[in-house]
C-alpha cells in the first residue's frame, strides 16, 4: 500500500504545487488560461495502479483537458465575475449523458422532479429560512447535508420518491459534489420575494427552478448565466463541446460499472484550478505578500507532514484526513500567533452573518459559503491544537499536534520569513493583526487552505478504488463550527439519513 499512499501524496502535491506556484509567478498579472497549463499538465500525469479504475482515473483527467482546451477555443481569459462558475457546467452535461444511455436513470429523474412539487410545503419552509437566515452561516452549496444546504433538501425530498437506491444516490451526488447548475437552494425565492411576490408566488418560482436543474440541467445553466450576465464565453457552445469530448469518457465509465454518482463528481471537481483557482482574482488576492506567503506556508505544512507519516498509514483515508487537518491545524497556529482563536472568529463571522442577512435580503445565496468552509477548518484546527497545548502543560516542549496517530509538523510556518516578520507590511511597532488581516482575505477564498485541489486529487484516488460506491455526498458529521459554537441546528442536519 505504501505505493499506493505515495502516488496519492506526488499527485496531489503536484496540483497544489502547479497552481501555488503559478499564482506566485503570476500575482499581479493579467490572467489568460494559458497560465493554467501547469495544472494541466499535472493532471495528465495521473495513473491507475493497483485496483484502481482507470475509468475514473480518466474522468478527472479528461475532464481537466476538455475544460481546458474548450476554454481555450473560446476566450484568453475570464472575468473574476465569472471565475466561480467554470466548475459549474461539467455535471449537467454529464447528467444529460446518462439520462440518455439509461432510460430507468432518466425515469428515476422525472420521478424526482414531480416529487420537487410534491414538496411545496418543504421547499416554502427551506426557502423561507434561508432567506431569514434561520439556520446562521450557510454553504448552500455544500458537499456534506449540513442544514440549509441544497443536497439537505435534496434529499429529504428523494427520502420521499418511490425510485431505486442507487438513482436517488446518483441525484443527491449531483448537487453536492457534483456541481449541477451555479444554483443554490433559496435564490430565486429571495428575489421573488423582495421584487413584490407574494411568499406562496415565491415558492411556485423556486420549485419551477429546481425542476428545471434536473429537466433541462443544461439550459438551465446556460440561463443562469444569461441572468447573471457572464460574459467571458458562450455557455451553450462551451458546454456542447465538452460533451463531444467527454461524452467517449462517460460511457467508459458506465461501461466499468462506476457509480452514477461518482460519474457525476468526478468530473466537476477537478477543473476548478483551471481559470478558478488560477485565475485574476486569485493573482489580483495574492498582490499581497502576507497572503501569498500564507498559502505557501501552509503549503509546505501539509507536504511535510504527508510525507513525515509515509510508512505509518494505516488507510488511504488517513492520507486524505491528514492532508485537511494539517492545514487546519496549520490555519490556526497562524491565528494564535497574533492572539486570535477559532471561537473568536467563529463568533464574529457569525454575528456579520446575521447583520449581513440584514443589510441584503437577496444577497447571492451562495455569500458566505467560503465564510463557512474557513470557520470549518480553523474549529478543526483549534481542537488540533488545543489538545496538543494541553498536553504540553507548559513544559515549554515543542507543539507538536496530532491528526489521529500522525503528528502535523508547523515548521515550515516558523521557518517562513514573511509570516514571521509582520513588521515588515504594517506600522513595525504595532504589527500584531496584519497575519489575521491575511487570513481574512483568505476566509473568503480558502480554497488553496483547505486545500481543494488536494481533496481532489485524492478522492479522485479514493474513488477509482471504490468505484461502485457513491463518494458523495460526505455521509458524517462535518462538525461545522457554527453549529457546535453559536447556533443551534444541529437537529437539522440530514447525515444520518442520508439516502
């Protein structure tokens, strides 16, 4: 297995390295897509070993190149404005493909688009707290079926449709961490509602849009897009020809008996770096040197503890666990320098939350879903250290925090020259927030911390191990840190019944 756990770290260190490295290379440029070939390339090197399915293997490499070279074929570069919805039009078109090949999955479908207006008494409800804000700091569109989130509504209603387990699986995969349209529960209401609707007029304008994600996924989108005014490309021809090229890929996959719901994800996920992570607002963010050095560090926090435990791994979940807690741990050592902790950002993010609700009625319904993903992992982190602080009792011995059985090495943020000398960007006397000021840019826009193209790569990995499995959505506790620090919801949440 030691083969197996290597390739997985190479692999994903390779993709966090191309797009940590290009940014810094390019921070402060004008981005093209061209400067997403590094991660590109990356990519293509991906191989099965092992037990591994090379058609899933396949799905995340081939989705990589189609997204890069239909983008290519259609623009130099993408507006910040649109950056975020690049990983947003591979699973309609990979859902249209297996309606098609599956008469019964696209049954299955219809079925569950009846029961969406079924469910008007649920989606009113669903609709009406998220606009309220009822359940606090939301990801709408989470990947876990935390409360508010479209894949918890999602699957309340599925719990509902009279269709085979593994279709409702295939769907419920489809809107978490597969990407099914830019649209989160909640939107259309919020606008009907504050344009003059009444609440039951607002309703009937949510349920229609539901629908519509799974009817026409592509359309859909497409509209979506219209209404929020993208203009870097052409939604429509760039989604007709990533289906051409993907279209051979996903029949492959369903040939090799790979779940429906993981054809659905795969896909999705692994296109993100390219004219999203390494885009103009990631070199626009990264101008500023505090930041940069942030994601470096924390960068290197996480390689060097993978590769510290290599021959320890029990699991190739423990790979994946330790990649995300060691930069949790890594993110809230950062806090605690400066005197700051996970319950004091928590605490306040979730009061601007509320205050936030407020001062825009209709905010975009995915706001503070990267405000989540940020207290997320700093709770994660603080827990990290706070048990390994306890431990030391003061012996003034070095921190040294555990993520289960494997110890997270923080060298790499003390050996940094930026991180520890804030003087240089601030006031020098009074140089003891400029370190939080960074990652507070950063609780906007964590995805290179927490870290995205890591997870990727390596459930990628997960997945062409356990193909005949859906891998999403995350059917666990996710801990979320509002929940266990300021707001009450956790009767809300759907993991235990997750279809």
């Amino acid at each position: 297995m030691r083969e197996l756990y290597e390739k997985m770290i190479n692999e994903a260190m390779a993709a966090q390295r191309a797009d940590v490295e290009t940014v810094k290379a390019k921070r402060g440029q004008k981005f093209v897509i061209e400067d997403t070939k590094p991660y590109v390339d990356v990519a293509k090197k991906m191989t099965a070993i092992g037990n591994q399915s090379q058609a899933v293997i396949d799905l995340h490499k081939d989705s990589v190149v189609a997204h890069y070279e239909v983008l290519k074929g259609l623009t130099t570069t993408v507006r910040p404005e649109d950056d975020p919805f690049v990983e947003h039009y591979q699973t309609p078109v990979v859902l249209e493909i297996l309606k098609e090949q599956d008469d019964a999955f696209a049954k299955s479908v219809d079925k569950f688009v009846q029961a969406i207006a079924d469910a008007e008494a649920l989606i009113g409800l669903e609709s009406v707290r998220h606009y309220g804000g009822f359940y606090g700091p939301t990801c709408v569109v989470d990947f876990a079926l935390m409360p508010g989130s479209t894949s918890n509504v999602v699957n309340r209603v599925l719990q509902k449709t009279d269709i085979p387990v593994e279709h409702k699986r295939a769907i419920l995969a489809a809107k978490s961490w597969g990407m099914n349209t830019s649209y989160g529960l909640g939107d259309a209401f919020a606008k009907a509602l504050e344009a003059g609707d009444t609440p039951a007029e607002a309703t009937k304008k949510e349920i229609a849009i539901l629908q519509k994600l799974y009817l026409e996924p592509v359309e859909a989108q497409a509209e979506l897009m219209d209404d929020a005014g993208m203009t870097s490309f052409d939604p429509r021809k760039y989604m007709a020809e990533y289906r051409r090229r993907m279209e051979p890929t996903v029949k492959a996959a369903i040939d090799d008996g790979v779940h429906y719901g993981n054809i659905l994800t795969v896909p999705a996920y692994s296109v993100g770096d390219v004219a999203h992570h390494i885009a103009q607002s990631t070199f626009n963010m990264c101008k500023d040197d505090v930041v940069m050095a942030t994601i470096e560090a924390v960068t290197n926090v996480m390689e060097a503890t993978l590769r510290k435990s290599l021959d320890a791994y029990k699991s190739y979940w423990d790979v994946l666990n330790l990649a995300t807690g060691s930069s949790a741990a890594a993110a809230e050592y950062l806090l605690e320098l400066d005197g700051f902790n996970a319950p004091m950002v928590v605490d306040l993010l979730t009061k601007r939350f509320h205050n936030y609700v407020q001062v825009y009625p209709s905010r975009g319904a995915a706001a503070e879903l990267h405000n989540c993903d940020f207290m997320d992992m700093i709770y994660r982190g603080w827990k990290i250290l706070d048990k390994a602080q306890r431990g030391a009792n003061g012996s003034g011995e070095e921190l040294v925090p555990m993520v289960g059985k494997y110890p997270v090495d923080l060298s790499p943020l003390r050996k940094n020259e930026v991180l520890m000398n804030p003087q240089w960007y601030v006031y020098p006397a009074c140089a003891i927030t400029v370190r939080f000021a960074a990652l507070m840019s950063l609780a906007d826009y964590p995805c290179l911390l927490t870290s995205e193209p890591i997870t990727a790569t390596m459930m990628t990995n997960i997945i062409a191990l356990e193909k005949e499995t859906a891998a999403a959505p995350v059917r666990a506790c996710k801990n979320c840190a509002s929940a266990c620090l300021v707001d009450r919801r956790h009767p809300y949440c759907q993991w235990r019944e997750a279809v």
